[in-house]
C-alpha cells in the first residue's frame, strides 16, 4: 500500500510474496489473475520489475514453468515432493520452493448480554442507562 513519509516521499509497500500495483494502489501475488481480466495475469513485462496485466499462455490458474503450463501455488509436479510451484520472494522467478503453512487462529468470545435498561460499555462492563 502507499505511504507517504514525512519527507513527502511515496512509498509502496506490500507483505512478503506480493507485489504492488499502481493503477488500483493495491498489492498482488506476482502471476496470479489478481486484478486482470480472464486471460490475463499479472507479470513483469520485458524484465522490469513493476508488474502490468500481460496475456497468460495458460489457463487462470496456471503459469509457464519449464516450457510447460503449471498449476500455480499447487504441489506436485513438476516440484519433487515437499514443494509448491510459487514466486521467489528474492527476483520474482517462478520456482519450486518449500513454502511454510500460515496457521490461522479464530478467537471466540462468549457472548454476554446486559440487563435491561443497561448497555455494554467499551470494556465489556455493563453499565446502567441514566
């Protein structure tokens, strides 16, 4: 995302395995559809390292590996086993690469209900309505 230092200098930022893209200020898995019409998928056109919406010789979902269209983000082949076909973080190469599985935890909180004639204030405290 952009961010606008003190200087007045524009920075674009985006998490680790995405990239930035300009027209919608937005950030994007390199090779993916992402933005980009079916057909389409975002690449890095004649080795710059800004990405554009480029026409995809494969299916949505798929990329060119080896001369060959590829499942993207999927393991198995052509990655031996242990391995996904994804992006290198380092230069935007599609290779084959362990990739670590990010752990989600759903927090659930139990529900409590104030009394009639009372409201829950910001801590959770019910507080009786004057």
């Amino acid at each position: 995302m952009t961010t606008i230092t003190e200087n007045g200098e524009t920075i674009c930022e985006c998490v680790a395995g995405y990239v930035y893209y300009l027209p919608l200020d937005s950030c994007f898995i390199p090779y993916s559809r992402g933005p980009c019409t079916s057909g389409y998928h975002l690449a890095f056109p004649n080795g710059t390292m800004t990405v554009e919406c480029s026409k995809n010789p494969c299916d949505d979902d798929s990329v060119v590996y080896q001369n060959k269209c590829h499942k993207f983000l999927k393991s198995g082949p052509p990655c031996p086993e242990g391995q996904t076909l994804t992006v290198s973080e380092e230069n935007y190469e599609i290779m084959c690469q362990e990739v670590m599985p990010i752990i989600y935890q759903l927090i659930v909180t139990p529900t409590k209900r104030c009394s009639a004639g009372s409201r829950m204030a910001a801590r959770g405290i019910c507080r009786q309505l004057l």
